[in-house]
C-alpha cells in the first residue's frame, strides 16, 4: 500500500507503543495524540529523532486537538481508551465520556477530514459468557457483561455505520493482551500471574475454569499493520477477532505453564462458580481474510515476562504505574 500517514490516538500507551514501532519500522509516517494519564513516556523521546514521527499531547475529548491531529493524515488507528473492566468501574462517567462519546465525536471529525482507513480497537470481551462451548466468531452475539465492553459494543455500531466508499472502518476485536511493552502492565492475567509467581511465589487464583482467548502485545500491534496494509475494499466495514484459536486458556493452563517454568510457587484456589466472562473465540476468520496469524503463544509470554522481572530492568512490578 505505500508509505501512509498515520494517526496513532494513545499511541504511548502499552498497545500503542508497540503500535507506533511497528508503523515507523515499515516506513510510514506515525503522529501520537495521547494525554499520557499514565505518565511520561520516555521511549518516544527516541522515536521523536525519527524524522517520521511527532507527538500531541492531549485528551481525545478536545475536540481543536482531535481535529489538529488529523491534518495531514490518510490513517488513523484509534486506541486511546479508558481500558479495562477495573478502570472503567472505578470512573464510569469517565469511562463513557472517552470510550464512547469521544469515539463517536471522533468519527465526526475524521468524516468532515482527508481520513481514509479507521481501525478500532475492540476487545473479545463483547461476547461476555458463552452459554455453552462454542467457539464465538465474528457473527456471534454480543453479551456484554462489563461497563467497558458495553462502551466497546456501542462504539463498534458507530465505526462500522461510518464505512463508505471514502471511509474504509474496521474493528478488531482483541483477544486479552500479554507480553512486555515499553508501556508496561502487570494487570493482565498473564504477566500478572507470572510477576506474582516469580517474586512473591505464590498465586491466589479465582475461577480457574473459565476460558479466555489470549494474544502477546507485539502480535497486537502486528495485526493493526496487516490491516492498515491491506486494500480498504477487503477490510472496510469488517470486524475481524484478533489472536489464534489454539490460544483459547483456561486460567488453570496458564497456571500449569507457570508451574513448568516455576515449580516451587504456592498455588492457592479460590472457588468461584459464576465469573462475568467466560468464552472461547475462532480466529478464523482473520486468518484467511488477512493472511495473519500470531507468532508469540503464552508460553513465550511467560519466558519473556519472567526474563524482564530477572533482569533488574523493573525495579517493582508492584507499583501503581504498572496497572490501569
């Protein structure tokens, strides 16, 4: 497709910063908006000396930076997001201002500007609790059972209304992210668990039976390039869910995995017989649509977490910075 100009909204962020490296390292032009809620983000001190590469700082709601941030660009990759069941439960106005009402202001915006492509950062959390052991694909219903799924959900209706013969939009629906990022978090099961393992040697696990998909951050990030690199008439007004069907787990897998690796931690079971999300997930389709597929499992997410913990590189993956 050529080199693009593209908008990365929450680009800093632990998604986004594998985002903005993959983009600049294919040669296209990255811009950030981003109001870095979570801190300095000293990693784009480095992409700032790619001439490629320049930065907003601002909050998606701000309508005059929105638009700003959109002259001169053909792509936008839309990230920034109050992200996670927690986070969203904590504020939830908050949470609606900025997950739904500035999105749908947002596509306002990129329909009045020179926008081409929309690519929405969705989440598999939308299909919410499988009544029984199907796989959900893309045509599946959507039972949102959180304030952040159902901020997603109606985002999602808003994106897709906005294809047009101008306007390629896609949403992609994440499987739950893992994996180290420049951004880094330790609230997600997989590098949460492993932390806990590795440095406190015990693990307290609630509802181990229920299945959640799983994809490493750098797949993450992969997977938006495929789709801003593929023809519009291909991806336009799709939703594609984003990971591998062999990556579905139960919580009680990964803690198997982390006992391989880690023999002598405590695991300590806390029965739970409802959780508000429990589905598998086909990724068939965005394989054979995009050709993509990931190359990281959860098993390498765990070596690659516990190498960073071991390194000293992260002083205390306990602090409020690592976590939503």
């Amino acid at each position: 497709m050529g080199e693009r100009s593209i908008l990365v909204t929450g680009g800093a962020g632990y998604v986004g910063s594998h985002v903005v490296g993959e983009l600049l390292a294919r040669g296209h032009k990255v811009r950030v908006l981003d109001a870095l809620t979570h801190g300095s983000a000293p990693w784009l001190l480095a992409a700032w000396r790619n001439g490629h590469f320049d930065f907003l700082r601002a909050d998606i709601r701000d309508e005059a930076a929105r638009r700003a941030a959109l002259r001169g660009v053909d792509a936008v990759v839309h990230l920034a997001a109050i992200v996670g069941d927690p986070a969203c439960a904590r504020e939830p106005d908050l949470a609606r201002e900025v997950n739904f009402e500035a999105t749908k202001a947002f596509l306002h915006d990129v329909a009045a500007s020179d926008v081409e492509r929309f690519v929405f950062a969705s989440t598999c959390s939308n299909y919410g609790k499988a009544e029984d052991e199907s796989y959900m694909t893309e045509e599946s219903e959507l039972r949102p059972v959180s304030l952040y799924a159902e901020t997603k959900v109606s985002s999602e209706l808003h994106v897709l209304e906005a294809a047009s013969s101008r306007l390629a939009t896609c949403c992609l629906r994440f499987a739950t992210v893992y994996g180290v990022s420049a951004r880094m978090r330790f609230d997600l099961t997989v590098n949460e668990f492993t932390r806990d393992a590795s440095v406190a040697g015990e693990l307290v696990i609630y509802g181990q039976q229920f299945w959640r998909p799983y994809i490493h951050v750098r797949d993450a990030a992969r997977a938006i390039r495929f789709v801003i690199e593929t023809q519009p008439d291909v991806v336009s007004g799709q939703v594609f869910n984003v990971g591998r069907t062999s990556e579905n787990y139960r919580k009680a897998d990964i803690v198997e995995l982390i006992k391989q690796r880690l023999p002598e931690t405590t695991i300590r079971i806390v029965e739970r017989d409802e959780d508000p999300r429990d589905y598998r997930v086909s990724f068939e389709k965005v394989e054979d649509v995009l050709g993509f597929t990931p190359e990281w499992n959860v098993g390498d997410g765990i070596d690659e977490v516990l190498g960073v913990l071991r390194s000293g590189l992260i002083q205390d993956p306990y602090l409020a910075a690592y976590r939503n």
